[in-house]
C-alpha cells in the first residue's frame, strides 16, 4: 500500500534493495512505503526522471543549485560544501537567496552577486545590473510555470481514478520489471500519456486548460466550481434534478476539461480575454518603473513630463498616496495651492482614513500661513493612522515654530511611543532638548536615533548611511555646545566620512564654518575647496583628460547651493574680490535657473560700486525668475532707484506686477507682491502722483503677512500722510496701529521721532515730550535687530541651526541685506507736495 503524502510534490528517495520498503521524504518529512508485486525481480535503476526529482529536492532544501544527473559518489568539493550548507568560496551569492527568488530578493543583490546566481543557473552572466535582474525573473518565472504544468498534469491523472504518486513510483520502478495487466480494451479507461501520442501534444493540451481556467477566474459573470452542488434550481424554482443528475453536474466543468477539446475560435476569444486582462493590471515592476522616471524628471525641474507620469500612475494606482501626493506638491510649487488641495481632497473622500493625505493638506496650510488648519489636519491624521510617524513630526515642528516647546516635546514623546524605532522623531526630540540646554538627555536622543537607523538598516538591508550622517551632524552641535570643539570637530568628519555619504552638505558646511569661528581660516578654505571639489565631480563639471563630462541637473532641493553661498560670504569678508566672483561664477554654471545667486552676485557688485555689472545681473535675474518671483523686480527697481531714475523703477515694478499677475494665487509669492507694490508706491510718490501712491500702499497693506511687515507699511504710510497729505490725525493712527505690532518697526526707533512732529503738529506737547522721552530710552538700549532671517531657512531649519551661527552671522548694517528689504528703499526728501 501506498500512503499518500501531504505535498503531491514531494520527492521519493529510491530504496537500494527490495527488503527496504521505506523511504525518508526530504520536503516535508512524510513517509512513502512501497510493496513491491514481485519480490522475485530486483528493483530497476533510477530513472532520469527520479533523478531530476532527487536533485530538485536537494536543491530546495539547500536554497543553492545543484546541477542535476549527479549523485552522491560523483559530487566535487563545492557542490558537498553546497549539500551541507556551506557556501562556496567562488561564489559570493548571499546564502539566504533561495533557488527560486522573487523580485525583490533579486534586487538586494550586487552585480558580482548577480552574475554568479545566473552562472549557478547555467545563465549568461554577461550585461548590466538591470539585465541580470530581468534574467534571473525570467527564469524564476520559467520555473513556476513548469511546476504548475507538472502538478496540473498530475491532478487531472488524478481526476481520472489514479494516485499521481503512485502512478510515478510504479511507472517508474516498476515498468520494466512487472508487465502491466492485460485488460480488454472495451474495459480500460485511457491514460493522459495514451491521449496523446507526444509531449508537443500534452503541452497543448495542458495549456488551454490553463488559460481557460484562469479566464474563469477573472470573469465577472463565470465562477469555478469548487464546492459539491446537492441540487440545481430551475428559473420557476422547481427543482427538477434528481440525484444522479446532479452528479454529472458536479463533474461537469471535468467533462469539459477532459473531453470535449476546445475549437480555435475559443482558443482565440480566450486569449484575447486573457491579453486584455492583463494589459489592464501591470505587475509592480512596470509601476515601480514608471514611478522612478516620474521621480527623475521631478529632481531634474521636468515638471511637465513628471505630471505626465504621475497622471499616468494615477489611473493605474489611485490608491497609491505617493503619487497623490508628489502631484499635488509640483501644482503647489507652481503656484496652483488650489489644484493641489483640490487633488489631495479628491483622494482624500475614497481614502477618509489615509494618514499621508492628512498630512499633506496640513503641509499645504503651513505653506499658505493657516497653522489652526494645519494643526487640525495634522491632529486627524494621528488620529487616524497613529503607527504613521510624519504626522507627529510635521505637529511638533509647528508648535515649536509658534513657540510652544511644551507641546512640541509632548507630541513627540507621544510619536515615540507609537512609533519607538523612528529616527526622526528622536532627532526632533533631541533638537528640542538641544535648544533647551538639556544637552545629554540631546546626546541620548541621537544616540537612539542612530541605534534606530542601523536596526532598520539590518532588516531592510538597505544602506541608510544617509540618516546617520545628519545625527552625527547633531551631535557635533551638542559637543560644541558643551564647549569640546575636538569632539564636534570628529563628529563633524564622521558625517562625511560614513560609508559613502561624502555628498552630505550638511556636514561639509559644518565643518568648515566651524573652523572659520575657530579662526582656521585656511583650514576652512581648503575643507571649501575640497568639498566643492567632491560636489562638481559628481555633477561632471571637472574636466577628465581633454574631455569634459556631461553636466548633470541638479536635483530638486539641493542643499549644497548653501555650501557655495557660505564659501563667498567667507571669501568676501576674509579673501578678495577674484576670489568671490569665482565662487559665485561656479554656483552660477551649476544652478543655471536659480536667479537667488544672480541676485546676491548684483549685491556684491553693486557693494563694491560696478553698477554696470549689477545691472546686467539684476536684469538677467528678472528674466529667469519670469513670472514665479517679484524679488528680482523689485531689487532692480531700487537700484534704479538709487540711481534717481525713477521712470526706469517704474517700468521695471510694472512689468513685475504685469508677470505676476498672470500667475495664479500663490501665498509664498503674497509676501513679496506686497513689498514689490510698496517700493513701486515710494517710486510714485518720489513723481509726486500721489493718488497712486494711495493706491498702492492699499495694495501692498491687503497683501502683506506678518507683524514686522505690517508695521513697516504702516510706518510708511504714516509718513506719506504727514510729510504729503498733511493729514496728522490719520498719520497718528497708522503710527499707533505701526506700534500695536512692534515697537520698532524699522529696528530703530525711528517712529517715536515721528510720532514727536505728528504732536508737535497737532499742539499737543505732553504727547510730544512723552513720544521724545520714548525715543531716548530705545535710544539708550541700542535696540537693534539681527539681520539672519531665520524664515529663509524654514521651520527645520529653525530647529536645526548651527549654534557656531551666533558667531558668524553677528548683526550687520549691510543694507543691501534681504532681512532689512525696508532700509533699501531711498523715501523722498520731506517736501510740500500737492495733487
């Protein structure tokens, strides 16, 4: 007797003598006893198909391949060390890569791992990384289908009566040594090897069988019989099948199997069904494909082609956030906040629950300056998905944003306890605790977060030296503030120096300005020179021999343009002018569409009196930043302005505000507009057309945002009205709504001295000598203002700065400085103006 094992596919190991009737299974550990029929002839040799059986198992239980037709006696050295689970020394194939991999195991091997899996597998080793992987799929799939033909053929062998397992062993061990039994024709079934004269004809015969079955599966209107029918129901509800009827209807999808073969013309509707099924559901690979190339061409400033993919992705994935939303940030970066939020909103009512959304539209109302929104947005997001990390993060950076440290470190203890293996959130804690002087419970925190990233790069395996570098940038800030400047400066050479991650410039920015605040000045150029070196080898910008590489884009927010501005503040402040315009010459060549490095190279020309040169860059500045910026507009306006043309201002600020226009509603860009319609209202005013100057000092009053920038409006619209209109009284009500915001809204105390004329005008002298009195006490205090804005860096830049920065960037009176946009303006002479 035979006893059938669990898994049909389980090999049998052949027994060397007719006395042993037992045989270890070695996939799933069953027994397969055989009693043979006649004890009298000795059992044949194995067979080749017994053989590729034994083989396959050594080969599944090893996770190596073994070539087959070999047996133990003929095994090498290699191929023993490979049986008892050694790997070989020629080969560098991980010994957790199965025999039969998936994709993704595919992918975590090397190219040298790749090439020797394929040579294992008797595959060309020859091509590229992505070459390899595809072969090594291929064949992986070649595999599968071979072990589902094999095991449909031995299931419809067992459909007809017969046991697979034992139709093989006896088949095999036993055809030459006992003849089978004669049977009368009429009386025996046929067998699926006496269907079918060849194996061509099997093979078309088990793959219709297949196809068919799996178009089955994915109709709609058609199901595969897989439960025992009892009964069938006619249309009236009369039940007119008996019980033998409904035997043939159990059998009846076999019958058709079986049977009746299927016509060409079926064959043909079936394979379109099929093709077209699958055309309309790509694998993962093809989606992942197409993600990356949108993911390139947003990193290259492609917007165009990055949207294409993405809508592509959309309606292939639409449950896929990520796509939802990188589309929406591009629409937000161009200025279409509205079509962004649209998007995520739309995704948002099929996905109620989906935390990435959440957190993308409180992203949105961060950018646009709603923080109760964003807050509420960020809250729901926790609440809905409390094991996703980013919302916790994106909370706590608000809060501390607004000043409230307390309930920053709250929400992010809170994330930790959802989220305990988290890098970030312990980096956002340690930076809270780093700015609260609570500088070793700051050291602990990073200290978790590297412990974080190494364990998720154990279980990913995946290279994650990138996390590690910017927790090794934070604990050099803890040292340097304990006052151990050998200690951030090891830290510091870590961050660059881990695996290889010499590309964080983070790190490199570190390291040089913290030998520039240690006065190393030409330790802090060449560490400049050398990271600047690194950065434009890596963009091809070097030549190689005679040959120059081709120039790389830059990818979307690359932080090393700082790099680059730093090195030409240091050269600038402690080098010469040479060396300053080669700075800004090379930054320039790489970041072709930034006019920020324009702007600040017109700056330095401009300081320095070539007024030709700042010109030529101010206006190609203008052209470049087109329509997506006022800034440029409206500094070239000024510098026209320092020159007395005003006419020359006053068209440069029209064709500014004219671009603008035409470029939908974006809150970034509201701040700059306003600042942009004030100076154009200081030009109208120094052309004495006053009621246009009106006009648009209520231009630039309804667009502007903040505190600080509307006390500076409002500070210039008080002296429009005193020295212009002569209107004291509305003068001395924008003065008071000017100091209801900040008592120097300039930085000095420049609005007291007015507030004294507006009294002094009205008579009314207790006011005046109040006001006066005022103005010396500010006086006395040297209230002044520091010029590093803080906002150009943004919220993670607030929470990460480099304590050396205090030192560096000391106050200044540079006037041409972005932070003090309201000393650039020239205001015309007091004067008797009329309409």
């Amino acid at each position: 007797m035979i006893s059938r094992p669990q898994d049909i596919t389980a090999s049998v190991s052949v027994p060397p003598s007719a006395s042993q009737s037992q045989s270890q299974d070695t996939c799933s550990g069953n027994s397969v006893h055989v009693t043979s029929t006649n004890s009298m002839n000795p059992p044949s040799p194995p067979s080749p198909i017994q053989t590729q059986m034994v083989s396959k198992t050594k080969t599944n239980t090893r996770g190596k391949y073994i070539g087959q037709g070999h047996d133990e006696t003929t095994t090498t050295t290699d191929e023993k060390r490979v049986l008892d689970g050694e790997s070989s020394s020629s080969s560098s194939v991980p010994e957790w890569f199965p025999f039969a991999p998936t994709r993704r195991q595919i992918e975590r091997l090397k190219v040298m791992e790749l090439r020797d899996a394929c040579q294992e597998r008797g595959l060309a080793k020859n091509g590229k990384k992505a070459d390899l992987q595809e072969r090594l799929m291929e064949w992986t799939n070649d595999q599968h289908r071979q072990t589902v033909l094999e095991r449909n053929a031995l299931r419809n062998k067992s459909l007809l009566g017969g046991n697979p397992l034992e139709d093989v062993i006896q088949n095999e061990l036993l055809a030459d040594a006992v003849p089978p039994p004669v049977v009368p024709a009429e009386k025996r079934e046929l067998s699926i090897a006496e269907k079918f004269s060849s194996d061509q004809e099997v093979d078309d015969y088990v793959e219709p069988l297949i196809n068919r079955r799996k178009a089955l599966l994915r109709s709609k209107n058609l199901s595969f019989i897989k439960t025992k029918k009892s009964e069938r129901v006619n249309d009236d509800g009369d039940d007119d099948v008996d019980e033998e009827d409904s035997e043939l209807v159990e059998d009846e999808d076999l019958i058709l199997a079986l049977n009746l073969q299927p016509t060409k013309d079926y064959l043909t509707d079936l394979k379109k069904t099929f093709d077209k099924n699958v055309s309309k559901a790509p694998n993962n690979y093809q989606v992942k494909q197409l993600y990356q190339k949108a993911k390139a061409a947003d990193q290259v400033g492609d917007v165009k082609s990055a949207k294409k993919y993405l809508l592509q992705l959309q309606k292939v994935t639409p449950q896929d956030t990520r796509v939802i939303r990188r589309l929406a940030r591009l629409e937000s970066q161009e200025g279409n906040v509205d079509k962004a939020k649209k998007i995520l909103q739309s995704a948002l009512r099929s996905m109620p629950k989906s935390g990435d959304l959440l957190q993308g539209l409180g992203q949105l109302e961060v950018t646009c300056g709603n923080s109760q929104k964003a807050r509420q947005y960020f809250r729901e997001a926790i609440l809905s998905s409390p094991k996703f990390p980013n919302p916790y993060h994106a909370l706590a950076t608000l809060e501390h944003s607004e000043g409230n440290i307390r309930v920053a470190t709250a929400i992010l203890r809170l994330g930790l306890k959802h989220c305990p293996t988290n890098h970030r959130l312990h980096h956002a804690l340690g930076d809270l605790y780093r700015e609260a002087n609570m500088l070793d419970l700051a050291e602990k925190a990073y200290q978790k977060g590297l412990r974080c990233v190494e364990l998720e790069a154990e279980e990913s395996g995946k290279c994650l030296d990138w996390g590690k570098s910017f927790l090794y940038t934070a604990l050099s800030y803890v040292y340097y503030d304990k006052g151990d400047i050998a200690e951030c400066r090891k830290w510091l050479r870590k961050s660059i120096d881990s695996g290889n991650n010499n590309m964080h410039s983070q790190g490199w920015l570190g390291l040089a300005q913290l030998e520039e605040s240690q006065h190393n000045f030409e330790q802090a150029r060449k560490i400049y020179e050398e990271a600047l070196t690194i950065y434009e080898r890596h963009r091809g910008v070097l030549n190689v021999g005679k040959r120059r590489k081709h120039l790389k884009p830059p990818k979307l927010g690359d932080k090393w343009i700082h790099v680059y501005f730093s090195y030409a503040r240091f050269e600038e402040k402690y080098g010469s002018d040479e060396n300053v315009n080669n700075v800004y010459n090379r930054v320039a060549t790489l970041f072709p569409k930034n006019y920020e490095v324009l702007v600040r190279w017109a700056t330095f020309q401009r300081q320095r009196g070539r007024r030709d040169r700042a010109a030529a860059l101010l206006e190609l500045a203008c052209k470049r930043a087109g329509n997506k910026d006022p800034k440029p507009y409206r500094l070239y306006a000024e510098f026209q302005m320092s020159a007395g043309d005003f006419k020359r201002a006053r068209s440069i600020l029209f064709l500014g505000a004219q671009s603008l226009s035409e470029f939908p509603d974006n809150p970034k860009q509201n701040e700059e507009l306003a600042r942009l319609f004030h100076t154009w209202a200081i030009v109208e005013w120094h052309l004495n057309k006053l009621d246009r100057t009106e006009s648009l000092f209520d231009h630039s009053l309804r667009l502007v945002d903040g505190a600080e920038n509307r006390a500076l409006v409002l500070y210039s619209i008080a002296r429009f009205l005193f020295n212009a209109r002569k209107d004291y009284v509305l003068s001395q009500h924008c003065i008071c709504l000017s100091l209801s915001e900040t008592l120097t809204p300039d930085g000095s105390p420049g609005i007291w001295s007015l507030w004294a004329k507006v009294a002094d005008a009205m008579s009314n002298m207790d006011l005046k000598e109040k006001c006066l009195l005022q103005l010396e006490t500010l006086e006395a205090q040297e209230s002044t203002k520091m010029t590093f804005d803080v906002s150009t860096h943004g919220l993670h830049g607030m929470m990460r700065r480099a304590p050396w920065q205090r030192k560096l960037l000391a106050p200044t009176n540079n006037k041409y400085d972005d932070s003090c946009w309201y000393k650039g303006i020239s205001f015309p002479r007091i004067s008797e103006h009329s309409n």
